[in-house]
C-alpha cells in the first residue's frame, strides 16, 4: 500500500528540515518528477544533513538526491554539462542520489544506503549503478548491490574524507517515489535518526502524471459543474 502522506509531525519536520540542507543541481532541478506527493512543491527532490558520532569514528555530510520521470535524467545531464545518458526505460522511474559535502569523516565514508520497502512490490528494480562526473575530488564506489530491503552503494578502500564528493548513484524502478530512510557510514558513525529520500512505492509509474495545479482546476471545474445542476 502506498503511504507517502503517512507521516508523524516529527517525521515531518525531520523531513522539511532536512530538505533545506543543501541547493545543489541535484537538489534543485526543475527536472525532477512530481506527482504531488514530494516534499518539494510536489517535486521529488531535496538534500539532507547526516550526522553523527560512536567510539570516536565520526560523520558530517550532504546527500543530494531527486527522482526522475523518463527522460527527464538526460535532460538534467543536459542542462548541466555532465556527461553519461539516462539508464531507465519508457516506463520506470530513476532514483538519484550524490555524497556533495563531506565536512569531517573519520575514519572516512564507506556506505551509502538507501531503504526499499520489503511490503511494496518491487517489480524490476535495476542494480544500483554510478555515473561519474570528472570532479577533481570525486571518489567512486568500489561495491554494492540489491539488498532486498536497501539498496547500497561499497566505497571501501575507497573512503570520502573532508572536502570529497560522489559521482551520481542510482537505481531504477517502474514503481512511483515514496518516503524512505537513508544511511550514510563512516566506520560506526552513522545518522541517529536516518532522514527520509526518495525510494519506489507501489504505485505503478504512471505515463501522464498530472501537475498539482491541473489536479486542483480540475476538482473545482468538478465542483463548479455538480453546483450548477444543483441549482437547477
């Protein structure tokens, strides 16, 4: 069942809150889809902050991250001069996310995780996949995979530390975004409460998603037209 409203006020202000980390092109793409449901305006973007402290390893970061309708990903790449070419199909929806700011890492960031809820039908949901972009301080993933409930991308050997950035993972899914958790790791370090990203519901992609706005002009040409008859 998909619950992309079902949320605590506390889960909401985490996300809201989150949201307003960052403003990087991932975070901020006009590109990215919306149904309505994202936390942006109906768009599903955003940046989240992760922090956090255990046994002396420690953690501070950005993660940039948007869902994408198809062929809305080559658009981004387009309009941002990055190269590569969008891996989804007709008729899924690409997942996105970017490591943009390591602001201390001890011993350095090795995971990043990404929550797929095992109640939801999955469907054919892509491998997670990495597109680099040539930044000087770009770190690649040396692993990763479907882990059934999460979707994970290894930088071990590989780890950021202060002032490193990822390239772009991503995984692809027929199924529309809902809410779900995020982790970042550097050695025990992780987020005490892992905020909330874009990850595939159970919705089936839907070709023509209608904009907020149409939605609402439509419900209020319903009602103007039911008040008419009425009155007659």
């Amino acid at each position: 069942m998909h619950r992309p409203l079902v949320l605590s006020l506390a889960t909401l202000g985490v996300l809201l809150i989150s949201h307003a980390a960052g403003a990087g092109p991932l975070a901020t793409t006009s590109r990215a889809l919306n149904d309505g449901f994202g936390p942006d305006a109906g768009r599903w973007r955003g940046s989240v902050s992760i922090a956090g402290a255990a046994f002396g390893d420690t953690l501070e970061a950005e993660v940039d991250w948007a869902a994408f309708g198809p062929g809305q990903f080559q658009q981004f790449l387009d309009d941002n001069g990055y190269p590569g070419a969008d891996p989804s199909g007709a008729n899924e929806v690409l997942y996105v996310y970017q490591i943009v700011s390591v602001t201390n890492a001890n011993p350095g960031v090795d995971t990043l995780t990404v929550g797929v809820d095992p109640a939801d039908g999955r469907g054919a949901v892509s491998a997670p996949s990495y597109l680099p972009l040539g930044l000087a301080n770009e770190m690649a993933p040396t692993g990763g995979g479907d882990n059934t409930t999460s979707m994970d991308w290894f930088f071990q050997n590989a780890e950021l530390q202060a002032g490193d950035v990822s390239g772009l993972l991503m995984f692809s899914s027929p199924f529309m975004p809902e809410y779900d958790f995020l982790q970042v790791n550097s050695g025990l370090a992780g987020p005490v409460v892992s905020p909330l990203v874009a990850s595939p519901s159970d919705r089936p992609f839907e070709v023509n998603v209608p904009e907020p706005s149409a939605v609402a002009l439509a419900l209020a040409c319903t009602a103007a037209v039911l008040g008419c008859k009425r009155r007659r």
